[in-house]
C-alpha cells in the first residue's frame, strides 16, 4: 500500500481508507448504504488491515453515532497506535438549538461522545463536516487548537468547504499561532471535477491534502451504469441514498465518461470502479481516497485499484470525456492561463 503525506503535516496515510457510513443502518437514508453490524465490520476492518489500509473514516451523524459506535467494536483490541482515526462533527445530532454548528459548545460535546462511542481517547483526524456561518471562525479554530492541546484530537481538517471558508480558517489560524487544518474532505470524482476549479489550486498553493469521499459518485461510476440500459434499481442513488443529488451530474457527459471508463477497463483489465479510483490517484494533492463496502467482495476489488497505474494516453481520454464547462470566473480566468496556470495535471 502506498503512503503519502498529508497535506503539510508529518502525518502520512494510505493512499486508499476505508469509509463507515455503511456501519449501523439506523435510518432509512443510512440504509441505502448498508447495515454493517459489529462481526462483519470486524472483518472488513481485518481486511483493510492485512491489505495495509489502517485509515477508518466516520462522522457523527453516520446513522445517528451508531457508525462510530460499530467501529469501536470492530477495532476493540487492536493496537491503537497502529490506527488512524478520523471523525467529523457539525451537522445536527440530536435535539435542541446547540445540537448542531461548530460552536465550542457543540463541538466539546460531540468530541467526548465520538470518543466514547469509538472506544478511544483521542481521535487521529477531526474533521468539520461542513462549514458554520454562523459561528465565529475564531471560536472553532480556537476550540479546535484547544482540542489538539489537550490530547482528545491529533489533527484537525476541513469537509465541503468552499474556497473563502478554508482560506478564511487558515488565515485566522496563522495569525492566531493555532494549529491548522491539514486536510480538505472532499467530494471529487470522474462524474464532478469542480473541485478542480478553485479549491485544488488553494490546496496546492496552501498545502492542504485531499481526502476524497464518493469517488465513485455514490456508486454511478461502480459499473453497473451503462448507456442505453436500465438503470440499477438496488443502487443507493435508486434507493434513495446518495450524498450527491441527481441534479449535478450531467446526462450526456456522464454516459460519455462511463463510455471511456469501459474501453479503459477492457485495455487495462481492470474493473470500472478500479479505472475511476486509479485516475483519483493521479490527481495532484489527493492523498486519500475513501472507499466503502457493503461486503468482502465489494472491498477486496476496491483495494485492487493500488498497485498499478493508467497510462497518461488513458488519463488524457478520461479527462476528455468528463470535462465539462467552467463557470464564472473560471472560464474567464482560464482564458490566459500564463497569468493564471493550472495544476500540473499531466
């Protein structure tokens, strides 16, 4: 398993963790995931391992704290230092006005419930699951940094935030002397490349490590999307349980895509799925990349996308199909790109 750093910290993770969003099932959104109980979970999780993925990702909400708790069972054991742990908190959790933001308030609370429910006393990577306008900047950083000094969390990172949210955190962190987020959680995949536009150049000019959740855009790029075909009725976007909204993702592009993710796979042997992670992995500052499984099988094709890479006529042809029209100001911008040049894609 390759390793890499993570954003400007001296933490490195694999290139591929493994998501726990499919663990507990409690609500009926969750469910469309998966129902990953305790015993199964332990063997995913031994999979991982043996495989040389130690990077376990969860949030709060994930089926109302029952992902975090399921986890703990499943690593309950195990060497802890040998684990890299991350979790995330802002969205609602529970009842009540404070239930939800990231208000020191709030996140002192959800820290010591994740580590109670994780079975641990501190957490590897604390994500903010999403960006709080309402709340101050300086109040979470500052809450964040306290968090860091105390033990309870090693590193703290960012999740849906836009450019002037993270901007705005590392500017207030560096003038404060506080710690930094270190790393974006991202959604980024063959089926949306707008991460592209702006937050890949802030990364890369601030060193902020990608951690990519959906690569496979909620299953559509798994292989079971086909043009002039049905559409999979036990898929999660079906059943109702995709994080990205139909919406978003534009018809034509997107068979268009698939079409070259098929004739990539039949030159390269692989699977669809291990086609869309591996052009992930070439992407500039995509540390990790998140993947899930609802079974053993599922997981053990996924780990498989390592090990080997695309040839760059094969980038070039995925990067073609899926490319869409920027917006404003990238398209402006993009018109002189001696003033405003793009990652370093090839």
């Amino acid at each position: 398993m390759e390793y890499r750093q993570l954003g400007a910290s001296g933490l490195h993770v694999p290139v591929l963790s493994f998501g726990t969003a499919t663990f507990g099932g409690s609500n009926d959104f969750f469910k469309a995931w998966g129902s990953t109980q305790a015993d199964e979970a332990t063997r995913l999780i031994d999979i991982c391992l043996e495989s040389g993925v130690n990077f376990f990702d969860t949030a709060d909400i994930y089926s109302d704290g029952m992902a975090e708790e399921v986890l703990g069972k499943a690593i309950a054991g195990k060497q802890r230092d040998r684990l890299i742990l991350s979790t995330k908190a802002t969205f609602t959790f529970g009842e009540g006005q404070n239930n939800q933001g990231s208000s020191r308030l709030h996140l002192l609370k959800q820290v010591e419930g994740s580590l109670k429910r994780l079975g641990t006393d501190y957490i590897d990577v604390y994500h903010m699951h999403g960006f709080d306008g309402n709340t101050p900047v300086e109040e979470t950083l500052r809450t964040l940094d306290d968090l860091i000094q105390s033990g309870k969390v090693r590193y703290i990172a960012a999740s849906n935030f836009s450019g002037w949210h993270l901007m705005k955190s590392l500017s207030v962190s560096e003038r404060n002397s506080w710690n930094k987020y270190i790393a974006h959680q991202v959604y980024y995949s063959l089926a949306n490349r707008e991460y592209e536009w702006e937050l890949m150049p802030l990364a890369l000019d601030q060193k902020v490590g990608a951690i990519v959740w959906s690569p496979l855009s909620a299953g559509r790029l798994g292989g079971k999307y086909r043009r002039n075909q049905p559409l999979p009725t036990d898929s999660r976007v079906a059943q109702g349980g995709s994080p990205v909204p139909e919406m978003v993702v534009k018809e034509d592009i997107f068979y268009n895509t698939v079409d070259a993710l098929y004739e990539v796979a039949e030159e390269t042997g692989k699977t669809v799925a291990q086609v869309a992670l591996n052009w992930l992995l070439q992407r500039p500052t995509v540390s990790s990349i998140i993947i899930g499984a609802r079974n053993e099988e599922q997981l053990k094709q996924n780990l498989e996308a390592v090990g080997w890479n695309l040839t760059l006529e094969q980038v070039k042809k995925l990067d073609a199909a899926s490319e869409v029209p920027t917006i404003y100001p990238y398209w402006h911008q993009r018109q002189n790109t001696t003033l405003n040049p793009l990652p370093d894609f090839y």
